[in-house]
C-alpha cells in the first residue's frame, strides 16, 4: 500500500507540472518587469529598422556565419551584482495564418580577456540560444520575450567589461516591428521554457525509475512466494 501511493504521489506530481507547462505556454507574454528575469533593468537597447534588415539578411545570406555582424550591448559587471541575463523581447505579426518561428543567439562574454582555452573558465563567458514556435492568425500580433540562462561575472576581473551580442539564426512568417535587447542583473523568478522541460523530463524519468523498480521487487517477491509454495 505505501509503495503504491508513493507511485500515485510521483504521477500526481508529473501531472501538475504538465499542466503548468502547458498553461504557462499558451499564457501571452508580456514585457519584463522587475523581480522577474532580475531585479533590476541594468542596460538596453532598442535595434533600428536598418540593424533589423541587417541581421535578416544575414540570417538568410550563405557567407560564414562567424563573419557576420552582430548587434552588441557593452556594460560594465562586478561580481558583487551578481547574476545577470540578457533577454531579448520582440514584437512582430505573423505575414500569413500558419506557424511564426524566430530562433536568436545570444553571446555573453568578457570582451577585455583575449578568447583562447586557456582562460575560457575566466571569462564569464555564455552563449544562449533561443527560440519560439507559435501558430497564429494572418496579421496576428505577437510579443515573444526569450531569455538566456543567468550567468555570473568572475571576481577576479572586477570590474568586468561585458558584452553581449546577438545574431539572428533563422526566421519564419515573420514581419519584425521592434527588438530589444536587455540585460537584467539580480535573481529572478521566470525560468526559460528548456528549464521547465528538463525539470518536467527529470520528474517523469523519477516516476519510470521508481515504477520499474517496483515491478522488479512484486516480481521477485512473487517468485519468492511461488516458490516456498511449491515447498
């Protein structure tokens, strides 16, 4: 009897969190307000219409992408303001009914330490890459806000002349009206979808372990039975 409400425990768990996934995907973003992805609003930046066609054709140009020009935020970190994130936030409307995807790259790296292997582990140093699947109307507006994992600046290198830059890796059904790149320093409390699914994969994979174990053990313990019968 305990073993099996464990199980029901576990499967109720795994239920509540799909539901949760599920409900927090379909919910409409909204711009980022403080105490969510940081405390505080650090540095932003607002790309023109002229950066935005530059990075659309980029994304759809077939010249090396390690040669192309990405649009950048400096600022500067100290390691007692730890940590920070960048979040993108991108409004636009959908060109035809159908699905709308955009998928961005977002690099976070000190730009005053020379970026070879030996000194990678003190630069601070993060690459994101995020994205967002939507079906939606012909002309149908959307705002999709996207954030990278929080990261934290090393102490030895106060005060940490950062830089984050973005490049646009793919789009689809998309006319661009705005993109804005923030950077957010302190804890918050919004997690990044991927975050939410490998929380939800680990609970599922805890329920199919424990499931399988319990199998096993009724297995053996009938075998074990069958066999004092038979004696």
């Amino acid at each position: 009897m305990m073993i099996n409400s464990i199980l029901s425990h576990l499967k109720r768990i795994a239920f509540f969190c799909c539901v949760t996934f599920i409900a927090a995907c379909g919910s409409q973003d909204h711009a980022p307000k403080p105490g969510e992805y940081g405390q505080i609003l650090f540095q932003h930046a607002v790309l023109s219409t002229e950066e935005i066609q530059q990075l659309l054709s980029e994304s759809q140009s077939d010249t090396n992408t390690l040669n192309t020009k990405k649009f950048a935020v400096d600022y500067t970190a100290t390691s007692s303001q730890n940590p920070y994130r960048a979040v993108l936030l991108v409004k636009g409307r959908a060109m035809i009914s159908g699905e709308v995807s955009v998928k961005f790259q977002i690099d976070n790296y000190n730009a005053a330490i020379q970026q070879t292997s030996s000194n990678l582990m003190q630069m601070g140093a993060g690459i994101d890459q995020v994205e967002r699947l939507e079906t939606l109307d012909a002309g149908q507006e959307f705002i999709f806000v996207m954030d990278g994992a929080p990261f934290s600046v090393n102490a030895a290198n106060d005060p940490n002349s950062m830089t984050s830059q973005i490049s646009l890796l793919e789009s689809r059904n998309v006319e661009f009206q705005s993109i804005e790149l923030q950077i957010w320093q302190g804890k918050g409390s919004q997690y990044g979808v991927m975050r939410y699914l490998w929380f939800i994969g680990l609970v599922l994979l805890i329920v199919w372990v424990y499931h399988v174990i319990v199998e096993k053990k009724a297995d053996q313990v009938e075998d074990f039975l069958n066999r004092r019968k038979r004696k």
